[in-house]
C-alpha cells in the first residue's frame, strides 16, 4: 500500500514522464496535461491543507504550523511546504515502510501514521476530492477517485481516532455579518473549515451564470465581494443553496470518517442557517 500512496503523492506534483508512467501503471483515464494540472491545482483547488483547515481559507497560516510541528514531533525537518499533498502522503508512505523491530519503535511509528492519517489527511481531504470530482478532467478525476479509495482502506485499517482533529477543534464559525462585518463575513465563506463547502472560482462563475450577473476576475474574495455588491440577496440564495448541498455531501463521508464528517456537516447546515437569516435584511427594497 506504500508504494500507491507514493504513486499517487507523485501525481500531484506538476506532470512530466515520471506522471506519465506513474498514470499508465495505475490505469487512470488519459494522461496527465500541464495546461489541466494548472487550471486544477493552481487556479481551482489548491493542494495545500491550510487552505482547508485553516481559519483564513488561506495558504499558511496557524494550520501549516500545526503540519510544520508535526513533522518536527517525528524529528524530521519540514519541507519548504509542509502541508502540500504530495507532502504528506509521500511522510504517510515512509512512515508504512518503517520495518522497525523493537516493539516499542513500532507501535510509536504506528501511531505517528495514525496521527498523520486523521489530524493532516482524512481531516479535509473528502470535501477537497468531492469537489475535485466536480471541476477535473478525467485523469485527476480518476486519481482523485482512487485517492479517496486508499484513504479509505486505511482508515478501515486504522479504526476511529481518540478526538476530532485538533485542526477542526481550533477551526472558529463562520462571522455572523450583523457583528462581525461584511469582510470578516465574506473571507469566513471561502473558509471550509469554518463554512462547512468548498467554494472555487468555477462555482462563483457558476454563481454570476445563475444569477445574470457581472463576473469580475480576481481572488475569489474579490469575485464574491462584487457578486454580494450587484445582488445580495440573490447571492446570500444561492450560497445558503450550496451550503445545503454540501450538508449532504459531507453526512455522505460519515461511515467512513464518523465525527470529522459530522463535523463538515454541522459547518455547512450552520452556514445555510446563518445566510437564510441575514438574506432578507440584504435584499434591496
């Protein structure tokens, strides 16, 4: 099993022979394009986990220090980028092939494995993969589908963590407008961990489509800020629709993730609550 996750740590590095190869053995559909990989990875669904556990929705931060002290707890030096996919599955695969014979060694590498799994993997990765199923093109479609599969067994292997993750525990809710403000608000959205959804640039273009709206390129903080400025009340309508959509995807992950999906569920049927009430005070007259 080692041996896939290194496999598939490599696919989510940009695509040369080596992803060639590594697509053809694995029997995925197609082959890996650099034009597809940017527009996935780069533009859409970043690979990172900070984006997802952090409470900035942001690369770094408080969450990439958590990954950062991690690998540091194993007394390995971090990488450049700790929290980078390809990171942390290729530290979960070389934790796998610890052959260790003391049976006090073992059963610490054991657990440092487990720890990895739950704490900096299953903890976001089944909402990132649900979406990336949405937006990919078949080659990372089919890797991310045998991605989840692989977690999956291991986490079959593994059996239920202790706690929910101390990334989810840390994670605030989403800010409430009427007290926090529109900022704090509209950055709380692009959150997942403290709304609950993934919400890409696709989805905020998918957004203006639906709701005939201008579609101003940028950071996605500035394409929702100018959607809630052109029509807030059908904007908050389609977001409390999307936040609904995903307490279904999410309660979908809990026989395999049991409270972390609970968790994800919980977010996102608090947000549709939290956009239904502030809706009609939004709308224009």
């Amino acid at each position: 099993m080692s041996e896939l996750v290194r496999a598939l740590a490599v696919l989510a590095e940009p695509p040369g022979s080596e992803q060639v190869r590594l697509g053809r053995l694995l029997g995925l559909d197609g082959s890996p394009d650099p034009a597809e990989y940017t527009e996935v990875f780069a533009l859409q669904l970043y690979p990172y986990a900070s984006v997802y556990l952090g409470a900035e929705g942001m690369l770094g931060g408080g969450a990439r220090d958590r990954v950062a002290g991690f690998w540091r707890a194993l007394h390995r030096a971090p990488p450049a980028e700790p929290d980078h996919l390809t990171a942390l599955l290729g530290l979960y695969a070389a934790l796998g092939e610890h052959g260790e014979a003391d049976p006090a060694r073992r059963l610490m590498v054991r657990l440092s494995r487990e720890a990895l799994l739950w704490e900096h993997l299953a903890s976001w990765l089944f909402p990132y993969l649900d979406k990336l199923r949405d937006i990919a093109p078949p080659f990372y479609r089919s890797w991310g589908a045998l991605l989840a599969e692989t977690v999956t067994t291991e986490i079959g292997g593994a059996g239920p963590p202790g706690a929910l993750p101390l990334h989810l525990r840390l994670a605030p809710p989403l800010p409430d407008p009427r007290v926090d403000g529109a900022e704090a608000f509209t950055s709380g959205l692009l959150s997942p961990a403290r709304s609950g959804m993934v919400l890409t640039r696709a989805d905020l273009a998918r957004a203006a489509r639906g709701l005939g709206l201008g579609l101003r390129m940028g950071e996605r903080r500035f394409i929702l800020a100018a959607l809630l400025s052109q029509d807030p009340g059908g904007t908050l309508e389609w977001l409390a629709g999307e936040a609904r959509a995903w307490v279904a995807r999410n309660e979908a992950h809990h026989t395999v993730t049991g409270h972390v999906a609970g968790f994800w569920a919980a977010r996102a049927a608090a947000t549709a609550v939290l956009l239904d009430a502030v809706r009609p005070a939004a709308a224009p007259p």
